[in-house]
C-alpha cells in the first residue's frame, strides 16, 4: 500500500527497480474451481502464474483429501498414504491464496452468480464468483446388471483413495475377486487385487483386451502375459448377475463359452468405463453435449460466459469428452488464456490421444497423428485403400510391433507397441509430421528414425515431446538442466515432466536427455559421471522398470552416446545387478558394523526420497517406549527390543498406522540380516531427526531382538498407578488415570522420567 501511495504521487514517473510500480489493485476477481482432481488443480495453478489481476480463488473438493495424482493410484496399495499421492497441500493453499473447501458443490445460480455447496461436516453455504470454473471429472459407469448394487458388501469400485481402501478391507475377508471391466481401469484395478494377494480374475465384454486401445493380435498377446503372471482372464462374456448372501457378494453368474457358469468370489470391482459428471451443469441449465458432458466452445467456455469447463466434464464442440489427463491439462491452458486475457486467440482445437503405460508389468503403448487413428479404426482396419499396415511379432518375447501408414506409405498414421515401447517418444513424433524423413515403412519397422537429434541418441528433435502427460518437449528439460536441474527430481520441478505416468523417465527418453545435456554443459554429478549421472536408487529404480541386467546394457540404455570412463561403471552398477538378478544382498560380505555403515546411508537415500520422518520417529520411540525403570531381567525389562514388531504390541491401540512403519523397513532388514530389528528402528529414528534438520545423535548399536511375540509385553500385566502398561489411545486407562494426561505421565514414570525430564521431552 506504501508504494501505491507513492505512485500516486509520483504519476508516471514513478519507477522501481527499473520498472513501473503497479496499479492500485480493486477487488479481487472472484474465481470458483469446482473439483480438485488433476486438471482442476492444473488449472488453479495457471490461474496464479497468469493473473495481471488479483484473484480470489475458491476450491470446492468433494473428496477429503487433497488433490492426487490419479493415473499413480495403483501404488497407493503398496504405500497406503493419500500424502504421497498428492499434489498440494493445506500448506500449498495458504502460501497460495487459496481458499479450500471440503464439500460438494450443490447448485449454480447462474442469475445471483452463486455457488452452493454442502460441506463434509454437514453445514450448507454458498460462495459469489465472476467466474466458475467446471473440472467435476467423471464417474465410473455401473452397468445395469442384476445384484451389481454398491450397498452390497464387496462390490465396489476403481477410481478413488476411498474406493482402495474399500478394496483392502474386503479382502481381508475373502481370496477371490473379480473386475469387470479389461480396459485400461480394469486392468490396474486387477493389479490391485494381484498386489493384495486375492485370486484375480477379469471379465470383459468384447472379444479381446482394452479393446478400444489396441487390435485383436495385441490384446490376444497382452492376455497371455496377463495370465502368466497368475491373473485368469475371461473375454467374451456375458454378466448376467451379481450374486450374494448375507455376507455380501459370493460369486457372479457368467454366460461363457456358449453356457452358463458361477465364479465363485467375494470382491467385485466394477471398472466398466465411466460418464462425464454433468449433473451440476445440466441442473442449472447449460447447454448439454450431445453424448453427456457440458457443451463448450473452442475456448472452453460454456453456454453461459461466466462459466468454463475443463477436463472430463468438457463435450468439445458439444461432442467428444476427453478421458485422459494430457487433454485435461490443454484445456486448462486454454480456460485460462481466454479467462484471463478476452483478446487472447487461443483456442483448444483438440489433443494427443497417445497413451504409454505399464499394465501388470507388461509395457502397453499406442500412437496416433489424430485422434482418427481411434475413432476411425484405423488401428485396426484390414483395408489397403484406407492404410497400409506392418506388422512384427515375437510372441516369444511377448513382443508386438505394429505401424499403420497411409496407403500409399507416405506417412505414419499410428501405431500399437507391446512389451517394447522403447521408440515410443520417437514414432509418436514422427506421425506428427507430413513423411517419412525418405524412409521406407519398411525401414521404420525394422528401427529407423529419421529423426535430427544433435547427436544425443534420443531420436527427439527439440520440439518433440519427452512428457506426453504435460506436453513438455525436449527442448525445455534441456534448458531446465543446463539451468541447474541434475536430477529427475529438480526436472519435475521445474518442468513438471515425470509427475504424470512418470513413464517418460522410468522407460521414456528422460535419462539419455538428462545425461547428454548434463556430459554437454561439463556437469559431473550422480554415481557414475558422465556415463550414469543418476543416484543409484534412480539407477536401481530404472535397472528394474527397464529389465536391465548387464552392466552394457546400462551404460548404453541409460548414459549419453558418448561414453568416456565407461569402464568406471562397473564398480558401481554390478552391486545393482546382483542386488535385482543374483538374488545377493546388500549386506553379503559385510560383518554387521560394515551393515550398520551401509545400511545408514541407505536409510537416509530413503528418508530422502519417501520423506517419511514423523513415523520412523515414532516407530522407534514406542519399541523403546516399553522400559521399565524397576525390571532387571531381559527381556521383562522391555526396551528398544524389537518387540513392536509384532501383532500384540503393533496392534495395540496407541501404536495405531506404526505397521506402515514396519513394513517400510522390512526390505532392509532383509538386506541387511545382521543388524537387529531393534537397532534398525533406532537408526531410522536418528536418521529422520538428523535429515529433518535435528541433530546426529551420538548412537550406540548391538541390540538384541526379542524372540517373538510372546515377550511382548502383556497389556494388563502393567497397568496399576506405579507401573503403567502400554500407553492406551483412549479411555478407560488400564493403570486407573482420569484423563490421558494423568495416563501418559505414569507412563513415562515407568520409564524412569521425571516430571522436569517429561516437560524437556515434550520440548524436544
């Protein structure tokens, strides 16, 4: 305000730091962003970056976590944490601006210009905007089949943190499931289940997998390496009801292979595709899609000005809904040139379909020029007077390779690559442009990629794309490293490539870009510079994402065309080799002070990269934290013994969510079998404090583990005034305290506290 003040009194002399001091700010434009998926959060992060104006923003999101990353939610069954999933934060949104609302958007007043919403803890209210911004996403479709019914205990669905945690509380209780649905939601939702150790099986409609994606030889050939890894595949069949007793669902009844026959299972996942969520526009009197979706223009506006639409939700032209989030983020942009700027001539004229991705461990990719490459079936036509087509098979290798090209060969129309999608990035480019480069179709399905690179090896000209997710070309992730961005991680920060699918690093052209730039500007960094420029997590990582398993075939998949000191490489790389393919531990060879040394170091590269400090704290305190200062004998005396580990003590009340802490340090304790678990949970714990900024605590090892579960200590053996059992999350206290303080304080009399040292503690 100060420095408006003097503006105004200076006019248009007023000048600072070289540049005109701003305008004295109105009030702010009000803009309402319904739905915080991915491309809503997309678009809330353009409007900050663009606005000339002040901007008050408002997020109304119905789920109760914050924005996630949906295409990774497979993993969320491996880590079981929404944090890691997420995109922003309670902390983003304050440093941001950003009011955030946990409630459903209700009604639109498109007259008063209100939004009303019903908040998760019951209050209704409503909010004014100058503009609303639609990315309500979609629903998955539940198709009419008798007994399909959510209310049924064991029928759920597959599109959101709830609806996993839905699946893993169901299969606690049974072995058996089946998903309907063999698409792309399909397949990831069986993967769940596999990774969840249930019987799996999949049930599609069509005659072969993913059936909108790939043609009948790809989808017969992903099914038979979908059923090696263990999964039963059923094509071609008829639902005709959902069956169940008082438990829930007991099976479903199938029309197969011309009978009818019952598969017995107790989980039924219902990914059959899904439908625009539109209610909310079509309430309020929008203009509709002719197929659902709310009717936008080129600039993603609706039928009212003040309200746009992105995403799922949007029927381009009142026609198609794009399903994938890389269109989602293009219309965002779009959205918001226009919301911001009336005279911008940025339209959305459509998007990039081309979807690489990793299905039960088999590597899926399918290109298109355009999106006629689907809609048209020219991925799957027979006919020469439409498309000349090649194809090479390797059912062997699982390995499936087709390309489709206008008839008289001249260019590459698509393409559908199986189990080796490594020229993805590289003919994805090419059927972007008008020729061949002078190459025969020939040529291109035996691996020519007539292609100017400058010489790094990726086959990507600068203006190609490395990042299908975010549309970031090569052009830019170079330019980010020669700015200082050495690792993947500094990438996706600067650029965001990599924090979609993430596949553009984890089998995509990322490593050989960041490791050609970084050989290029004289940067030496990483485990193996020039050649492995990486930390050797990202090197373990990319080893196993890409089936590495000679020390060439690292050097040459992943380092810059040009390999000084490659021979340095090995002392580096076979330890990973023989860690991911020889079955050799990390630990082999090492007495256990040689394991402590490795293994900390270790564990800080993960505390590092999983950022999981606060529960590796508490792991440790609570093993400790069942000391008792008057007990002589081992191991009655209790301790850092290793005891939390086990089920009489981790499922005790107060150590509620600490077994994710366990199941974190599981691998390395198996890596590392001479150290105990009670010495493995006390370093993580000062490893976290030390990362997290604390101090490096002078620590002492060679603690010894209790022998299993029965010398965990017993609950009620404890619990009187003077001796407290373990801490109890909730009344009533087994020692006899009032209230939890009271509680806790014996407690730590137990362990030999004193108040004073209590009151440090808590300090600390």
């Amino acid at each position: 305000n100060q420095l408006i003040r003097i503006e105004e009194e200076l006019g248009e002399n007023a000048v600072y730091a070289g540049a005109k001091f701003r305008q004295p700010l109105g009030a702010p434009r009000k803009v309402v962003v319904v739905g915080w998926g991915p491309v809503g959060h997309a678009t809330v992060e353009m409007l900050l970056e663009g606005a000339k104006e002040p901007l008050a923003i408002t997020i109304l999101c119905e789920e109760p976590y914050f924005a996630y990353n949906r295409v990774k939610l497979t993993s969320f069954f491996s880590h079981r944490s929404p944090e890691k999933l997420a995109l922003a934060g309670e902390t983003w949104c304050q440093e941001n601006g950003v009011e955030l609302i946990f409630g459903a958007a209700t009604g639109i007043d498109t007259a008063a210009k209100t939004v009303s919403f019903s908040r998760r803890k019951g209050d209704d209210g409503s909010i004014a905007y100058d503009d609303v911004v639609l990315a309500t996403g979609s629903k998955p479709f539940v198709p009419p089949t008798p007994g399909l019914d959510l209310a049924i205990p064991g029928v759920c669905l597959y599109r959101t943190i709830d609806d996993c945690v839905t699946m893993i509380e169901r299969a606690k209780v049974c072995s058996k499931a089946a998903v309907i649905g063999g698409g792309l939601l399909g397949l990831e939702g069986a993967k769940a289940l596999y990774d969840l150790g249930m019987e799996a099986h999949i049930l599609e409609m069509a005659p072969h997998l993913m059936p909108v994606q790939v043609d009948a030889a790809a989808g017969a050939l992903l099914k038979s390496q979908v059923e090696a890894l263990g999964v039963k595949v059923h094509t071609g069949v008829k639902i005709l009801e959902i069956i169940s007793g008082e438990g829930g669902v007991t099976g479903v009844k199938l029309f197969e292979n011309g009978e009818e026959t019952i598969l017995e299972v107790g989980l039924v996942c219902c990914s059959a595709g899904v439908r625009p969520r539109d209610e909310l526009a079509k309430a309020c009197g929008l203009k509709m899609g002719g197929r659902g979706g709310v009717h936008v223009d080129e600039r993603q506006r609706t039928s009212d000005a003040s309200i746009w639409a992105v995403g799922e939700v949007a029927s381009i032209g009142g026609g198609m809904c794009y399903g994938l989030s890389a269109p989602g983020r293009h219309q965002a942009q779009v959205c918001v040139a226009n919301m911001l700027d009336k005279a911008t001539t940025v339209t959305y004229g459509g998007s990039d379909l081309s979807t690489k991705l990793k299905l039960m461990g088999v590597d899926l990719g399918s290109f298109g020029g355009t999106a006629d490459f689907w809609f048209k079936g020219q991925y799957r036509t027979e006919d020469a007077a439409v498309a000349k087509t090649l194809v090479s098979e390797d059912a062997a290798k699982g390995v499936y390779k087709k390309l489709v090209f206008t008839p008289d060969g001249g260019k590459l129309l698509g393409g559908i690559l199986l189990g080796d999608i490594k020229d993805f990035a590289k003919l994805s480019a090419i059927s972007k442009k008008p020729n061949l480069g002078g190459l025969t179709p020939e040529q291109m399905l035996a691996g020519d990629i007539p292609v100017d690179d400058g010489g790094d090896g990726t086959k990507l000209a600068d203006d190609d794309l490395v990042c299908n997710c975010h549309s970031v070309p090569k052009r830019v992730i170079k330019t980010a490293i020669k700015n200082g961005a050495i690792t993947f991680a500094d990438i996706k920060r600067c650029t965001k490539a990599g924090t979609g699918c993430g596949t553009c690093i984890s089998t995509g052209p990322m490593p050989r870009v960041l490791a050609s730039t970084l050989q290029e500007a004289g940067v030496k960094t990483g485990a193996c510079p020039p050649c492995l420029p990486f930390p050797v997590q990202d090197i373990e990582d990319l080893c196993k994402e890409r089936q590495l398993k000679t020390v060439e075939a690292v050097v040459s998949d992943l380092g810059p065309i040009n390999k000084p000191e490659a021979d340095k490489c090995d002392a580096v790389v076979t330890p990973i080799l023989d860690k991911l393919w020889s079955g050799k531990l990390k630990g082999d060879g090492l007495d256990m002070v040689g394991q402590l040394k490795a293994l900390r170091q270790d564990l800080f590269d993960f505390v590092e990269k999983q950022n999981c400090n606060p529960i590796l704290v508490r792991l440790a305190w609570h093993d400790s934290g069942t000391f008792d200062k008057d007990r002589t004998e081992w191991p009655d005396m209790g301790g850092a013994n290793g005891s939390i580990i086990y089920a009489p003590e981790i499922n005790h009340g107060a150590n509620n969510g600490l077994n994710k802490g366990v199941r974190f340090l599981e691998p390395f304790k198996a890596e590392y079998p001479l150290v105990s678990w009670a010495d493995l949970i006390q370093m993580a714990s000062a490893v976290s404090i030390e990362h997290a900024g604390g101090p490096k605590i002078d620590m002492r090892y060679g603690r010894k583990d209790v022998p299993g579960p029965e010398a965990c200590p017993d609950t009620a053996s404890r619990n009187t005034m003077a001796n407290a059992g373990l801490p109890d999350a909730a009344p009533p206290y087994g020692c006899g305290a009032a209230d939890p303080a009271t509680h806790l304080r014996n407690v730590f009399h137990r362990m030999g506290f004193s108040d004073q040292e209590i009151v440090a503690l808590s300090g600390a």
